[in-house]
C-alpha cells in the first residue's frame, strides 16, 4: 500500500532533504486516511475467520482506537 500511493503521489523535486520529508509526510498522511477509512474491512475480515465467519450484528460507526 505505501508503494502503491508513493507512486500515485509522485516525487519530482530536487532530492533536497527538506524535499525527501515532505513527500514522505504527504505519503504517510495518504496512508493514514487509507487506513483509518478502510482499515474496517481488514479487520472484520480477519476476525470473522477466527470466529469460523459466522454472522455477526455491527451497526456501530465511529472513531475506534486499540
């Protein structure tokens, strides 16, 4: 995922280290909001396995921090 956006960012400046850690600040930014978006899924998915995909009640959206 960080290879994916990194590249849909681009980095065309002069590889200044000023340069290097703002497109590294915008790329992590870019994965923040991917993962506190999309992260949902992942998760879910990956405990409905453990729990052999059984059905399950969720209706709950808001901010969740572990």
């Amino acid at each position: 995922m960080i290879d994916q956006v990194a590249r849909e960012i681009g980095f065309e400046d002069v590889p200044t280290v000023e340069n290097l850690l703002a497109y590294y600040e915008k790329v992590n930014e870019r994965v923040t909001q991917v993962w506190q978006s999309e992260s949902y899924h992942a998760l879910l998915h990956h405990l409905n396995a453990i729990f052999g995909y059984e059905a399950m009640i969720f209706h709950e959206k808001s901010w969740k921090s572990f």
